[in-house]
C-alpha cells in the first residue's frame, strides 16, 4: 500500500473517531465547512472552529498593523488589502453555509 492510500485511510479513521462523518469522499479535490460544528475540511487537513475563529483574530490583527503602516509604505496597503481578502473570505464561508443551513463546498485542484 502506498503512503498516499495509508495517509487517507488514516484521516478518514480520525475524522470518523471526531464523529465527523466519512471524509475520504472528498479525495483531498475538495474543500468543505460544516456549520453545524464549526470545522473546515481542507486539503486533507481537518481544521476546528477555534481554529478557523484564531485565524480570523489574527488577520484582522494583522490587517490593522498593515494599515497603521500603509501611510509610509504604499506595499503595506496591497498586505491589508491581502488580510483583508482572507478576513472577507472567512466570513462569507461562514454566512453562506449559516444561510444555506448546510455545508459550503468549494472544488479545488490540491495546490
């Protein structure tokens, strides 16, 4: 068996342990966020709702520190606007699956 089936198989077990459900459906080709627990599915990776909440706090964060700092430096306006994107991101994810009353998934080609 190859690393790649082994590493599947083993996140579909943890996912499953979480009570996450079956995971290896998405074949690490797509991206979903669970409303109901807060969890983003990407990647292979199984990211949690405090996670998903650290990350927001810190690109918000972030995007002050850009923006205190885009009077002296006109490329630190681009990095807000960078934060800014990824904070916009988070938030519409979150609204969308809220609205829709379910999950949110995205296709991506696993870069």
């Amino acid at each position: 068996m190859n690393n790649s089936t082994d590493r599947e198989k083993l996140i579909t077990a943890l996912a499953s342990a979480m009570g996450q459900g079956d995971y290896s459906s998405t074949k690490y080709s797509e991206s979903k966020y669970d409303p109901t627990t807060g969890t983003l599915f990407c990647q292979g990776y199984i990211i949690s709702k405090s996670t998903v909440d650290e990350a927001l706090e810190n690109f918000k964060k972030a995007k002050l520190r850009a923006d205190q700092s885009a009077d002296a430096d006109n490329s630190m306006r681009n990095v807000a606007l960078y934060y800014q994107t990824a904070i916009e991101a988070i938030i519409m994810m979150q609204k969308k699956a809220s609205a829709d009353g379910g999950r949110v998934i995205a296709k991506n080609d696993g870069r």
